[in-house]
C-alpha cells in the first residue's frame, strides 16, 4: 500500500518539525509544504503560494494529488482554509473557521470556556474604551490587556500598575496599534502560577492528550522583557507527567469539545489549552486552535507513534482508536532570534554554523525565519530564525546539548535567552 502524500502548509519552525516528524511516519511518502522554508525544502518540494488564500491550497492539494493537508499556523485556518479544502474532498487536519474563532477571538473562547464549564479567570469583552478603562478597576495588579484577534503572538499585555494598564487600552483602543485586532478587547484575572501548554489531537467528539511541554513567552533571561512567540520550551515538565494531564481531558477539553459541537461546530484538528496552575488548581488561560510554537518543537520528538496516522485519524476518523506512545526522552529547544525581536528587527542577515550545529549527536535545528538569498546563503527572513532542539537522557542533557549547538551558530545581532529549561 502506498503511503500519503502529506501537504504541510505554513513556513515556520512548528511547519518544519511537522514535516520532518512526518518524513519518518511509515504512513507518509511525501511530505510537500507551502510556501515551505529552507528546512522544509530538505524534505520535499515547497510551493510558494499564499498559506492564508483558501484557493490557492485548495487547488494546490488537488493539482499534487495531496491525501492529507496539514494546516500549521491560525491565519489560514481563520481564513477558512480547511472549509475550501472540506468542499473539494481533500482531507485535512485543522478546524474550520467557525472553530477557529476560538484562536481568532479570545472573546469567543471566553465564552465557549465559561459556557462549558471549564475553569478561567473573571474577564470583561468590550470594544468600548470607558467600558475598558472601567473594567480595570474589576480587577487587581497586575492587569491583563488582550487585543481580541490575531496579532501574531504579540497582542497579549501584562501591565504592573493601573496607569500602564490605562495606556495599554488606549493603545489597541484610541492609538489602534493592533489595528482591527485590536478593535475589541478583554480585560482580564491575572492567573498566577507556572504556565503550562497541553496539546489536545481532536476528531469532533474525542480527544488524545499529547506530552506536556513548558514554554517561555518573555523575551530576556528570568521572564523579563516584552511578550513573544515563544522563546524557547522543554519536555517533559515536572509535576506535569503524562498520567498526571488525563483529569484535564474531562476537566477542559471534553466539555469545550461538547459545548462547539452543540453550536453546531463539531471540532477537528489541534486544540491547545494554555493552563496556569494555581493554588486553587489548572486555570485556562487561553486557547489556540493549532500546535504551538516552539512547543510542538520539543513535543514531536518525543512522539513514538506514526504521526501520520494521527493526524490523519483526527481529520476523517476516530482517534481513540489508536495508541499513541512516547519516548522516554527529554527534548529542550532554545529559539534564535533577530536583533530587535520582538519589535523590529532587520532581516537578510547570514547564517553560519547550522551545518555544524544539526551534525551533533540528538540535535536537530528547525528552521522558522530563514531563506535563501540570491547566491544560495542562508540567511534571516523573520524574528525567530532558528529553534535549536536537541533530546538527552534527562532535561538536563538535552539542555546542554542544545546550548552546545546554539554555541556553533552565529548571525549579527543573534539573540537568546540563556536560562530555557534551567528548572527543568
């Protein structure tokens, strides 16, 4: 039998460790991206197309006679992508944009959150800034400002005292930085306690729980700076082993998974829960409608089964049905930034040492802002340029394998923050 042809659609380091993940599932043959990335391009052809134009893919799927797309980050799976892919028969991972809103909207997910029962903090949804400013005084410090869509992991503000907090609303409200991202807002509980992310494989009515992995949002060393994507995370995370997540299953994801199909939205593709775990137990802080990123970097490496199959299982089948193992492995990523990230930040910049750095004994380096220029360099094409992963017998392992090969990579203005798994 032959195996799939598996359409990876996305360019960054979660599409990478994907598609390298699925090039040694013996379900998968082929393994395609769009529009792909130095990486990706090792592994098979890359087709530069719009990820976020539901045709172009659709078409695109059809014309590779593609078995299986899999949607990497939210902007296509908010634009509708899946839906397009559904109406032509081409079976993909990833929810359609009615289930996407649970990403596209933090207001949306509050709702559906509060609506099935699930434990999070008190907010307030309002596109009216006295409102806003209002519902601030709701709440103590620190104070919890979200821009409503998608701003590309940045629209999240943590603000120490009132004054900041007034500014903060007035900047997605009055000054529209976020433009219409940020046209409606949720103040918010602050949650404290450690984060963790919980990656959740649904098929509408079910749910498999994928390893526990712990992520770092801040920019610079002992959680300081400005917000990221994600600057690096390890597996797995004390205190938060596998058997420890299944209380979560009914606790979060069955209930959320009941409430979206009694909407008529039943849900397929990745859901991923960001908890905190609090002194009054797992609160849910947020959730994303795809892997996260850099965790699926750490996660997938630990995967002993056919990820192929799973995904696969979660777009047109049941995924109770099969049995997903683990390595017992500890992965550790650390993620390269540019100078300037997460502000601005220049680009085109060479890269040296990746060669170097992937040869080393449970490395592997992920390309997320990367391309080749015109004479064949590799260079930066984004803030987060590499994720360097590496897996070791403990956290501790595979934190000093992973730092040894951030030490081989260089690129003018490199940036990382040093202490990624420290407590691991």
């Amino acid at each position: 039998m032959l195996g799939r042809r598996v359409l990876v659609v996305g360019g960054g380091g979660r599409e990478h460790a994907l598609g390298w993940r699925l090039a040694t599932s013996p379900s998968v043959d082929v393994v395609e991206s769009a529009p792909g990335n130095p990486g990706l391009a090792e592994l098979g052809p890359v087709h530069d197309i719009d990820p976020a134009d539901p045709v172009a893919v659709a078409t695109l799927a059809e014309e590779r006679r593609i078995d299986l797309v899999v949607v990497g980050p939210e902007a296509p799976l908010v634009a509708g992508v899946v839906d397009h892919l559904q109406q032509r028969d081409v079976p993909a991972f990833g929810p359609v944009a009615a289930g996407a809103r649970i990403e596209g909207s933090k207001a949306f997910a509050k709702e559906i959150m509060v609506a099935a029962g699930a434990p999070t903090a008190g907010y307030v949804a309002t596109a009216d800034r006295d409102q806003a400013q209002a519902a601030l005084e709701r709440f103590a410090p620190p104070y919890v400002i979200k821009a409503d869509g998608l701003a590309a992991g940045k629209g999240v503000r943590i603000c120490t005292d009132l004054d900041e907090a007034r500014e903060a609303v007035d900047d997605a409200l009055v000054r529209r930085i976020f433009g219409e991202a940020g046209a409606n807002l949720v103040v918010e509980e602050f949650l404290d306690g450690p984060e963790r992310s919980l990656f959740g494989v649904c098929d509408g009515a079910d749910v498999v729980l994928l390893s526990p992995a712990q992520d770092y949002k801040r920019a610079l060393d002992g959680d300081e700076g400005r917000n990221t994507g994600g600057m690096g995370a390890f597996t797995p995370v004390p205190g938060f082993a596998l058997e420890d997540v299944e209380r979560l299953r009914e606790l979060v994801f069955l209930p959320v998974l009941r409430e979206l199909a009694d909407r008529g939205t039943p849900y397929r593709g990745l859901l991923y829960a960001g908890l905190v775990d609090t002194a009054t137990g797992p609160r849910l802080l947020e959730f994303n409608a795809r892997f996260g990123d850099p965790e699926t970097q750490v996660i997938l490496p630990r995967l002993a089964s056919d990820l192929g199959d799973l995904l696969a299982a979660s777009a047109t089948g049941s995924v109770r049905e099969l049995d997903v193992g683990w390595h017992d492995a500890a992965v550790v990523t650390v993620v390269l930034a540019s100078g300037g990230y997460p502000g601005t930040y220049p680009t085109g910049v060479p890269i040296t040492g990746v060669e170097e750095a992937d040869a080393l004994d449970g490395v592997q380096v992920f390309h997320a802002g990367t391309r080749r220029d015109a004479d064949g360099r590799l260079v930066t094409a984004g803030g987060r340029v590499l994720n360097v992963t590496a897996r070791g017998t403990s956290v501790a392992d595979a934190r000093a394998r992973a730092y040894d090969a951030v030490g081989r990579i260089t690129f003018d203005g490199m940036h990382h923050r040093a202490d990624i798994a420290a407590g691991g």
